[in-house]
C-alpha cells in the first residue's frame, strides 16, 4: 500500500509538467464531429453502437501519459473492488488535468457508487461543462434529478442527450415518460 501511495505521490508532483495534452490527439475535432453526424443518421441503436463506442474512445484520451497512466491505474483499482485507491487516482486525475472531462465522469461514478450522490452530481455537472456533448454523463446526470424529483431539469437533459444520440432507448423511453408529467397532456 505503501507503494501505492509514494507512486501517487510521484504522479502528482511529476504529472502536472507532463499532463499538457499532445499535440496531436488520436480523434481530431473533425473526426468526432463526423461521428456524431453519423450517429444523427444512425436508424437503430445496433447501428448506433459502434459509433456511441468509437466517440466514447475519443472521450477517454486524455493527450496525456501522466494522466492515461493514472487512469489506468483507477480503473484497475476500480476492477480490484479497491474504491480508496481508485478514490485518491481519481482525485489526482482532476486536480491534474482539471479540464479532462472522463477523470470527472469516473470520478462521479465511483461517489454514485458510493452513494455519494451530491459529489456525483456536482461532478457529472463538471463532465458536462468540459464536454457538451458528452451523452453518456448527460443521462446520467438525469437519471440522478429525475430520482430527487427534478422532472423538469431531467427531462431536458434527456432530450439534451437524444439530440446528440437520438439511439439512446433509455434516454427516449424515459423522455417519454416524464414528458406527460413536466408537460401535461395535450388536449
């Protein structure tokens, strides 16, 4: 455990010089925008998922080794049932790389699973903010108001999320069915 701590310690003193992004990310903006072009045109969620898989790829490269090492290693810690561990990566992760959205979206993930639900709120809000369109966090985050009662906000971040993904069958049913109750029915 030890170990564990010294290499963190390590990661964070060496990492804030080296978690610049690169200079040239594997998934330019382009590509990504075509992808979500693609996704727009998607006719199923079958169809959808290589495509929902591809864009989440390119969410998760950070531009940095620092940070991708230390991603990596929460994730394993996440696999070893090891929260503490991947708790502290995590938070040497955002404080880091304050503006690399995926460290904030397993961030929110591990306090959810926690049921530290205000931190994983506050943190899918952070995903949201660094990166608009990420979906994935935008359902999440809905998932959440729409448990403590904000119908209202959930219902437009689901809508916020199918207009990215219009794929997403968790999304629309749920839009679906807050609709009637946000909205009311028509006459």
């Amino acid at each position: 455990m030890r170990a564990a701590w010294a290499f963190l310690l390590l990661c964070a003193t060496v990492a804030p010089a080296a978690a610049a992004p690169s200079s040239a990310p594997a998934a330019p903006t382009r590509q990504i925008d075509r992808w979500f072009a693609d996704l727009a045109k998607a006719q199923s969620p079958e169809d959808a998922k290589p495509i929902e898989d591809k864009i989440e790829a390119a969410f998760k490269q950070s531009g940095s080794p620092s940070v991708d090492l230390l991603m990596a290693r929460a994730n394993a810690a996440l696999n070893a049932a090891d929260s503490k561990t991947a708790n502290a990566l995590l938070t040497a992760v955002t404080k880091v790389a304050p503006g690399y959205a995926e460290g904030w979206h397993v961030r929110a993930t591990i306090d959810a699973a926690g049921g530290n639900d205000s931190a994983a709120m506050l943190s899918l809000q952070k995903v949201i903010s660094l990166n608009p369109r990420h979906f994935a966090a935008m359902v999440e985050l809905a998932g959440m108001l729409e448990d403590y009662g904000d119908k209202k906000g959930a219902l437009t971040l689901y809508r916020k999320a199918l207009a990215l993904d219009p794929q997403l069958d968790s999304a629309a049913r749920a839009a679906r069915a807050l609709e009637k109750d946000v909205e009311g029915q028509g006459i």
